[in-house]
C-alpha cells in the first residue's frame, strides 16, 4: 500500500493536484491523509483578535476537511483508495516536516499556486523540494487526469551516486507501461560523463529499455524547456542533490523553477546524499548543472 501525504487548502488548484493524484495511483492500493494548515494562534492581548479567526479557521478547516473526505469515500472508484484528513496549524513548511517524520509516507502531493499569500502552495513548494524528506508530486494547475505513457527523467548521470533512488521510478513505468527517457543536458560547466556510471543506471533499470536523449543548452533549465515545448511529456521526473540548510536557502533555480511554476506534472525523488559506489566517487565529476 501506498501512503500518500495530500496538501490542501480547499482551492481549485488543490482540488485539482487531488482529482490528479487519485488518478496517477488509480493502478494501486492507496491510503490518502488530507493536510490542510491553518494560521497559529498567538500569545498576549494584542493575539486575542488573532487567535478568535485563528480558532475559526480551525474549525471551518476541520469542517471542510470532513466534508470532503466523506464525498471521497462516497464517490471512490477504487476500492483500494481509503481517505483521512487532518488539520493542523502552524508554518506550512515545519508542520509537513513534523508529519513526515512522524509518519513515513511514499509521496507528498501538492498544488501549488503563483498567487497564493499564505504561502503553503506558493513558495513553499520550493522549500518542500528543498527541505522534505520525501518524494513529492508537484500537480500544474491545467493538468488533467490521464493516463501515464510518457515519462522523462532529466539526469545527470555523473552526479547520481545510487541508483536505489530510481526504485520509485522503476516501479511507476513498469506498473503503467509507460516509455522512458533519460534526458542529459550538456552545458558549458558539466564535466565529462563517465560511461559506465550510465551503463550501472541502465542496469539497474533493466528490465525497462529507456531512450536516451541528449541535448546542448545554455543550461539545464533551458534544454528541458526545449525539450518539453517538442515533446509529449505526460512526467518529469528529477532528483534534486542532497542540500543542507545553506544551499537549500540559496536555492537550486532548476528546482525553485520547476516546483513553483512546473509546465507538466513533476516528480522530485528524494536524495538523501547517499553513495552505493564509492569506488567511482573519485572518478566522477561534480556537475554544477541545475537538476
């Protein structure tokens, strides 16, 4: 069974990553908790005002996410998809962060919105590709439930150290027969790639048979656009490098683009910074591309 972190704040855009995710997983058994975060309430006189809507919005949050959680179960087309909700207040990004350590789940849903004040599916999607611990779906606002046949994974094959981080990858084009493509983008700073380090990726991804593209670009952001706008490209699939607090604070312009704005539906598979072959670490360059 699959457990899937839901983010909601009962918009269009939310309701939409919802309708999506409830179809991308529609091949397998699914327990769907829906998140939705609400302001904290504050100390002292001058929170009293503050803390009187903060109350409120928990309670019309609490309300709203039972509601839809009966609809869901009401309206089910899978008998392996099962509904729970919670509403919880505090900082959208910390609170995420507390309920995935808590409880370990297979992927975080999210819908964000260029508009948004509160800030849980604005910029926030780029801290939680940042910071979560966690593979996270990132759902555009116009995608449309629908079958999954073409999937891209941009790749630095110098830069993936563990090929065990594609185990979700694997396991998604096998289960919906879809096509890959690793899509490698050369810009003017990346090193020179290692042959073999590809080969131990396409072993590893055996028995899917992957296409693999490669294309010249200012960067790397620049060659997926141009990929995407010839394309059709039903997944992006990345992996973000492993970040601490510093880097994550100075962002990875790819990704921040990418989460924040994403023209197809993106998946970041979480990197832990883990190596499985230390052998080749001294072989393989540090690529500074954007993926």
């Amino acid at each position: 069974m699959k457990k899937i972190l839901m983010l909601t704040d009962f918009s269009e855009a939310s309701r939409n990553a919802l309708s999506f995710a409830q179809s991308f997983f529609s091949e397998t058994i699914a327990d769907f908790h829906l998140l939705t975060i609400y302001p904290a309430q504050t100390g002292g006189f001058n929170g009293l005002k503050h803390n009187a809507e903060a109350a409120r919005s928990a309670t019309t949050s609490a309300n709203q996410l039972q509601r839809m959680v009966i609809e869901l179960r009401q309206q089910a087309t899978h008998e392996g998809h099962t509904f729970r909700s919670s509403a919880m207040p505090g900082n959208p990004l910390e609170v995420v962060e507390q309920i995935v350590q808590t409880e370990a789940y297979d992927f975080v849903v999210i819908g964000p919105q260029q508009n948004d004040t509160y800030g849980l599916f604005g910029n926030s999607a780029i801290g939680l590709v940042h910071e979560l611990k966690a593979n996270i779906l990132v759902v555009p606002t116009d995608a449309t439930p629908r079958p999954i046949y073409q999937v891209v994974l941009a790749i630095d094959f110098a830069n993936l150290r563990d090929s065990k981080l594609l185990d979700p990858l694997k396991e998604l084009v096998t289960l919906k027969e879809a096509l890959l493509t690793l899509l490698t983008i050369k810009t003017p700073d990346n090193s020179v790639i290692h042959p073999e380090q590809e080969l131990h990726i396409r072993q590893f991804l055996n028995p899917i048979k992957p296409n693999v593209t490669r294309l010249q670009a200012s960067s790397a952001k620049e060659g997926i656009d141009a990929y995407l706008a010839e394309h059709p490209v039903d997944l992006l699939v990345t992996i973000p490098r492993f970040k601490g607090m510093a880097n994550a604070i100075l962002g990875d312009s790819h990704t921040r683009m990418q989460a924040y704005t994403p023209l197809v539906p993106l998946l970041t598979l979480y990197n832990d910074g883990s190596d499985e072959r230390p052998e080749l670490v001294d072989h393989l360059s540090t690529v500074h591309s954007a993926l």
